[in-house]
C-alpha cells in the first residue's frame, strides 16, 4: 500500500520562503521611498497645513511670535477649564459651549506652536506680553504679580473649580470662562493691528470674532442662571 504525502517537499518550503523575503524587502524599498518623499515635502506641506509662507519667519521678540507664543499659553488654561465641564455639569448649553472652546482653542494653539517650531522660535521664554510694548502700549504691565496673562485664572481659582458640581459649577466656570475670553479677546486685537505676518493677524481676527461672540453667549447663560460677572481684567 502506497501512502501519498500531504506535506510539501523541502524544495518548495524553500522557493516560498524565498519568495516571502522578496516580497519583504520590496516591501520595505516601497515605504522607504515614501517615508523620503515624505521628508521631502515635510517643509513645504507644513507651512501650507500651518497656512504661512517659508518667508514668514518673525523673530523671537516680534508681535507675531509673542502673540503665538502667549496666546497658545492663554488657551491652553482655557482648554484646561472646558475640559472639567463633561465630568461636572449636566447642563447640556454649557457641555456644548464648553466643548465647542475646547475643540476651537486646542486647534488654534496647535497652530500657533507649530508656528514657533517652524521659525526656530522656543515655546516659552521672554517678558510675558512684551510684545504689546508697540505703540505707546504696555504690554507687560498688565501681566499680573503671579504671572498670569489678563483673563487667566489663578490656581487658587481652579482648584475651587475642581471642588464644584452641577449649577455651582455652571455658574463658576460660566463667570472665569467670561473673564478669560475678555483677556484674550484684547490680545488678539493687538495682534490684528501690529502684526506683520498675514496667518498670524488672520488667526488673531477669528480668535477675537470668536471669542466676542461666545462671551455673549455665556453672558446671557450666566444671567439664567442667577450668576454675576467677575470683573472685567
């Protein structure tokens, strides 16, 4: 009796194994070639993503710089605020507000840091608000002892913010959000009348458009809900 076998001969185990190398290092050339492509046109896709020119290169101590550079410090606290909504308010207009600040202010500080990368500018340092020294103006003196941007809370004033719930909560972030908007919103007026990049005063307009219009929004909200603005910065 003739038993016929199932398994393949070495040879042929051999041919595909050698075929699956093949395969592998072709495989391997083709992502190569992409990944060099890619770095290729890193430089110039990323101005375009970032929307500026590979001429715009402002210095550290320019309006355009320090606006990017401040300004993105200023929404990150208020992306810091707006993400506390979702674990502590249950009301639905101040999850949706706070997720529509959160959404809108990480982009724009996205954008604004990877402005600085690209001009060889670092992301912190310098006299905060210096840049809005131009014209007779200072900047700097409006920077509070603590070091804090106008419109910013203090830590004193997020810790508390953690601590609250439900309306407590509403109206308290309702009132810092207001306050912090405020701050922004003049910072990026400036930033629209004395910057000398095209990208950054454009920014510097949908930021102060959009912010002018939320602070109605939320003040309107505040009164419903029996709160009272905190002073204006």
């Amino acid at each position: 009796m003739t038993t016929t076998g199932l398994a393949h001969p070495p040879e042929a185990a051999d041919d595909r194994t050698a075929d699956a190398g093949r395969r592998g290092r072709a495989l391997r050339v083709v992502l190569m070639t992409v990944i060099a492509v890619g770095l290729v046109l890193l430089g110039g896709g990323l101005a375009v993503a970032l929307g500026i020119g590979r001429t715009d290169t402002p210095d550290a101590d320019s309006v355009a710089a320090g606006f990017a550079r401040d300004m993105s410090r200023h929404h990150l606290q208020g992306v810091e605020m707006a993400n506390m909504v979702a674990d502590r308010s249950e009301d639905p207009e101040v999850r949706q507000i706070a997720f529509d600040i959160s959404a809108t202010q990480t982009n724009q500080a996205g954008r604004m840091q990877g402005w600085l990368a690209m001009w060889g500018v670092p992301q912190s340092g310098g006299a905060t608000m210096a840049w809005m020294s131009e014209g007779g103006e200072h900047g700097h003196d409006m920077v509070m002892d603590d070091g804090l941007m106008p419109g910013m809370a203090t830590e004193d004033e997020l810790a508390n913010l953690r601590e609250l719930r439900g309306t407590a909560f509403d109206v308290e972030f309702l009132r810092l959000m207001i306050r912090h908007h405020q701050g922004g919103f003049e910072m990026a007026e400036y930033a629209v009348e004395h910057s000398g990049v095209p990208a950054v005063r454009d920014l510097a307009q949908a930021i102060a458009g959009a912010q002018s219009a939320e602070t109605r929004t939320m003040a309107t909200m505040l009164t419903k809900r029996g709160g009272v603005p905190l002073p204006a910065p």
